[in-house]
C-alpha cells in the first residue's frame, strides 16, 4: 500500500468514479500520508478550468494526511503548449502532464511527437510525466525520458498501467518499463509511484508490483515515495505560485 499517491482522479476527470470526499476519506482509511487530486486538464471535455482556479481554497489537510490540488494536464500541440492558463498553473500545488488520446493532440510521427514533449519540459514548472510506458503516440522514449531527467520531472511507474501491460495491453510494454528504471538510476535520480486511480478500489494499489519488482531492477533508495521530506522540497522548488512565462520565457 502506498503512502504518498500523487495521480488520482475523481468524477470530475468524467470517467472516474469517486468524490473528491470519498478519496480523502479512503485514502485516510487506508494511512496513506499525502495524496494529489490530479484531474484531466479541460481539453478532455470533462474539468472546465474553474475547477483548477479554485485550487487556492481546496483543503490542504484531511484529519491530519495532506492533500494536493493538481492537474494531469494535457500536451495540446508540437509548440508543446499545455490545456492551463497560466492564471490555473499559479493556483495549484502539482502539476502532472501527459500525451492524452481525446484532446485536440494530433499524432505528429514519432520525431516531432518527441519534440513536443520535450518543448512541454522547457516550458513548464512540471512535477511528473504520466504514465511515460504508455505509448498512446509514438515518441524516442530515450529521447524524452532523459529529458524528464535533465529538466528536473520525476518518471512515474504507473500502477494502472503495469496492470494492463499483465493484461495484455499492446501499447504498454515491459522494455519500457525497464527503461523508466535505467535512466532513472543512470541519472543517479528517484521516481515517482503513482496508482492513476479511477476507482477506490485502486487508491495506493501497488499490489502488482510484487510480480514485477525484480524484473524492473527496482530498489527502494530510487522510489521518491521513500523520501516524503525529500518529495515535500521537490514540489514546492518548482515553485508554482511565481511561475510566469516571462521567467520560463517559453522556450520553443
């Protein structure tokens, strides 16, 4: 069981099932320590932008767990340009982005679907890059996951997605998995583990990993979960509330 889960979603994400009081209150059943409501940034229909511009008056505690008000946004182009505004981006705690089927993205080949993921890297104060085995667009996973690394973005292990690479699913592979692991080492950094939760049922779920432990090569000193005073200083240095696109001047 997880005690830090920071990619969870709730009925705002629209295809999730649980309130955001039912997730604090299982999660706190459950003696998990700090928690990221992160729902699907507006381009998927569902969260308009309100629901992150009130982050600011979103509880921070529950009966003691602390409690993150984020966003899983959505890469929307090649510039690399992401479904917030920079009015939203201030407001949260988190920021967690990824490659999104059902956005206005359109598969660019493989080449300029890297580019626009690294360009999303240079120009926004990013915390994790979701579900990075999960290749819904063709990206050079090499390419992007050191760049994660060079632009201080924790790799997540996403516990829905090893689910479905047992399953069967063809656009998640165990290669890829292992890559998350290797360069995460290589670079002598952590990653994040994360359970995308949609249902209570998968809140902190990190039960799979138990099958895949050995053959990822994971250790625990590379799990930032391990170190919450460690993770605590990583997100608040991207520091949010002062990012503007005059300081990160939007590198294309």
């Amino acid at each position: 069981m997880l005690k830090i889960d920071l990619h969870i979603h709730t009925t705002h994400s629209g295809h999730a099932y649980a309130t955001i009081y039912e997730i604090m209150k299982e999660a706190k059943s459950k003696g998990m320590e700090m928690i990221a409501i992160t729902d699907h940034g507006p381009s998927m229909g569902s969260t308009s932008i309100a629901h992150f511009l009130i982050a600011d008056r979103s509880p921070k505690t529950y009966e003691g767990m602390e409690v993150l008000w984020g966003c899983e946004a959505n890469i929307i182009n090649g510039k690399g340009d992401i479904d917030l505004n920079d009015a939203a981006i201030k407001k949260l705690d988190i920021i967690l982005v990824g490659l999104h089927m059902g956005t206005p993205y359109k598969d660019l080949g493989k080449k300029k679907n890297t580019e626009a993921i690294i360009n999303c890297f240079k120009r926004y104060p990013i915390h994790i890059f979701t579900h990075p085995a999960t290749l819904f667009y063709d990206y050079d996973v090499e390419k992007v996951f050191q760049a994660a690394c060079d632009n201080d973005i924790l790799l997540e292990l996403n516990m829905t997605n090893l689910v479905n690479l047992d399953r069967g699913f063809k656009n998640i592979t165990l290669e890829n998995f292992r890559k998350i692991v290797d360069v995460t080492k290589k670079n002598k950094r952590k990653l994040i583990i994360n359970s995308d939760t949609h249902f209570l049922s998968e809140l902190g779920n990190d039960d799979i990993l138990r099958k895949y432990w050995d053959k990822l090569g994971l250790n625990d000193t590379i799990i930032m979960n391990n170190y919450p005073d460690e993770l605590r200083a990583f997100i608040k240095g991207k520091n949010l509330p002062k990012y503007s696109p005059e300081i990160n001047k939007r590198k294309k």
